[in-house]
C-alpha cells in the first residue's frame, strides 16, 4: 500500500459589499493512503456504461497510467516517473494527473468523511446529463464526481499538475490557479441549490505525489470529518482573497426551435437530496446492464467469490519498458456483500504482506508487483471476505 502526502484546507466565504471574501486556514498535513488497485477501479467506471465499453481500450488506459505512476506493497510513497512523464505530450500528462486525482480525491473521501466504495453510491459526471436531466446543469462547469453520501450528494473536483520545484507543496497558501477553480465551484453550488462540493488538486513530481484538499465550511454533507491520521497541525495564517459575489445564472437551454433562455430551478440537496439520489438510482439499471455486457464477453473464470462466478483476466501494467505492476481486472456476475470495513482496514494497513485489491459493485481489480508470484484466487477471496 502507498501513501500521498496530503494538506486539508477548510474555507469559508463572507458576503461583502460586492464581493465574496475567502478565507482559507489549513486543518493540517498527513499521509493518505491510496490503493493503486482502488485508483486503476474508479478511473475503469469512470466511462459511459450506456455506451458499449471497449475492453482493449480500457486495458490500454490502465496500463497506459501505471507506466508513469510507481507503487509499492510495502510502506512507502507514491511515486512518478517524471522524465517519461516529462518526455510525454501535454495532453497524456493532462490524462495522467486527472486519473491520479481521480483515484486520490476518492481516497481522501474515504479518510475525511467515511464515503464507503460499493456501500455509497458514486458516479461519474461525464455520464449524468442523460440520465439526471433537470437536476444537473448538462453545460458549463461541472466537477468531476458524485459521491452518494449518508447526510447528502456531494461533488467531487479532481485537479492535478506537474510540480517541478523542490517543495512540492506551494509555500504559505494556495495558487492563483486554485483560487479561480474554488470561485468556478462556488458558482456551480450556487447555481445548483448550494450543493455540497470539495476539491482536491494532485501535485506529481519527483518528490511522488502530493495533494491539496479544500473542503468549504458549513456544508451538512462535510460535517464529522474524520482527521485522526493527519499528524502536522496547519499553518495558523489563513489565505485570504475576494471573489465576485456568486447569484444564480439563467442557463442556456436549447430546443427544435432555438435556443432562449430560462432560470436555472432552484433544488433541494440538503439533508436527504432526495432530488439528486432518485436520479442516481436510475442510472444503476444501465450500470448493471454494462457489468452483465462486461461479464458475458470476459473468457477466463477466475473463482469463485461468495458463491458467485468472477471473470477476468490480468493485465501487465506498462506500456513503456519493463512492466512493474500487473493488475487483475475482474467482473462479478453479480453483486455480493463483502465486508468493507475491513476492505477500508485493508487499504490503510501499509505492510508488505496484504494485496492490494479493490471490489465496488461488480467490478474486481488487484494490482501486484511482477518481481513476485501471482497472488492465488483462493487468497484474494479470502482477503475480500475476511471476517471482522
């Protein structure tokens, strides 16, 4: 199991004459501990399941982003191949840092407010305007994930760059470049009923990978934040800056006989977001319809797990040189009940001796390191349905 070193901002914005005032103060730094199998497992659900998915593509992708991206089994740091990374064009470092962040802001769910894979619910953005039309804006801003959470929805904003100076967290505060992201989010809540939102912004460098997490003050989704692994209290100084007061747009909406302009409704996503959550609960149907697809055309049965078949195959993890990691990608027939706390106890234990697997709903994945024998069926099953 990796780590990231991970700094949690809490911020709040005041209403001025005109403007909004933020506030930023850091809570404090800690290790986060990331899963390259639960990274490589929420970037491969991370497409448009109503569409057919490609298999060689996937496969491509996974190996494509552990080529560039260092794991180890033991206690260490997650690391990245910077002068491959550096030799590569903008827009496959761009796929690089988003993947990351993808699979570290969903970390940092888990360890800052209890999100639990396959017991919550999480989608994707790319993927909801068809099936969560009139909730969600379909233009414009959008964050990058939803995650189904006990007191509410709550939007997730990965962001992620190449950090070439030695300190791999910026000095005192936040970047101009964070700043405009916060006042873009800030404008989406509002235009979407003051829904719950975070962000998290991956640095990679030769130092491993690092993240800035900005979660805003008040939000009822946020409340209870679990902080107990953070052992660097922050920097008492806030950042302090003043943004343009978000109001509520009209949004573009067109139709057959032109496009006109109407007032964006004004949704409940407090306390249950019944309005978010009906909608989530129908893109599950074509979830599953995928996972069948994904199941029939997978050859090789793998075992059994809880009495139910798994299919897949393992992938070797690079494409550049000499593979470092092989990651197995499985699919369930159909969904079973694993124990997920200790999945949870099992992604924060940083010893040599556990394997790195990750199961949400129907989708299986291990990723293992090649200088080492194939992990069993039997002991990957068995660590997934450990008791207590």
């Amino acid at each position: 199991m990796s780590t990231v070193r991970a700094r949690v901002w809490r911020f709040t914005i005041e209403g001025q004459a005109g403007a909004e005032a933020v506030q930023a103060v850091e809570i404090g730094q800690g290790p986060l501990p990331v899963s390259l199998a639960a990274m490589v497992n929420i970037n491969a659900l991370a497409c448009d399941l109503r569409k057919t998915v490609d298999q060689r593509v996937r496969d491509h992708e996974i190996s494509l982003l552990l080529s560039y991206i260092i794991g180890g089994q033991g206690i260490g740091p997650l690391g990245v191949e910077c002068p491959a990374l550096d030799s590569s064009a903008g827009h496959i470092q761009r796929f690089v840092s988003e993947c990351t962040g993808l699979g570290v802001m969903t970390a940092a769910s888990e360890a800052l407010f209890d999100w639990k894979p396959g017991a919550s619910g999480l989608s994707s953005f790319d993927v909801l305007p068809g099936k969560l039309s009139g909730v969600y804006a379909k233009t414009g801003v959008r964050p990058d994930l939803l995650y189904d959470l006990a007191a509410g929805p709550v939007a997730g904003e990965a962001r992620g760059r190449r950090r070439r100076a030695k300190k791999m967290f910026p000095a005192g505060k936040g970047t101009p470049e964070q700043r405009k992201r916060l006042e873009k989010l800030a404008q989406w809540s509002v235009d979407h009923g003051d829904h719950a939102y975070f962000m998290s912004w991956v640095w990679l460098g030769a130092g491993g990978v690092y993240v800035d997490i900005f979660l805003p003050d008040g939000s009822a989704a946020l409340t209870g934040l679990k902080t107990g692994w953070i052992d660097v209290p922050g920097d008492a100084r806030p950042w302090q800056f003043r943004v343009p007061r978000p109001e509520p747009r009209r949004m573009a909406d067109p139709t057959p006989e032109g496009g006109f302009m109407v007032d964006l409704p004004l949704l409940e996503f407090r306390g249950e977001g019944a309005a978010s959550r009906a909608a989530i609960s129908r893109v599950e149907p074509a979830a599953e319809e995928a996972m069948d697809r994904a199941f029939s055309r997978e050859e090789h049965q793998l075992g059994m797990l809880a009495g139910v078949p798994v299919r897949g195959r393992w992938i070797r993890g690079d494409v550049l040189g000499e593979a470092r990691h092989e990651v197995l990608l499985g699919v369930l027939g159909e969904r079973v009940e694993v124990n997920r706390r200790a999945q949870r106890e099992r992604l924060a234990t940083l010893t040599g001796d556990r394997l790195d697997t990750f199961l949400d709903g129907r989708l299986l994945t291990a990723v293992r390191p090649v200088d080492g024998p194939r992990p069993s069926w039997d002991r990957i099953s068995a660590e997934l349905l450990e008791p207590s």
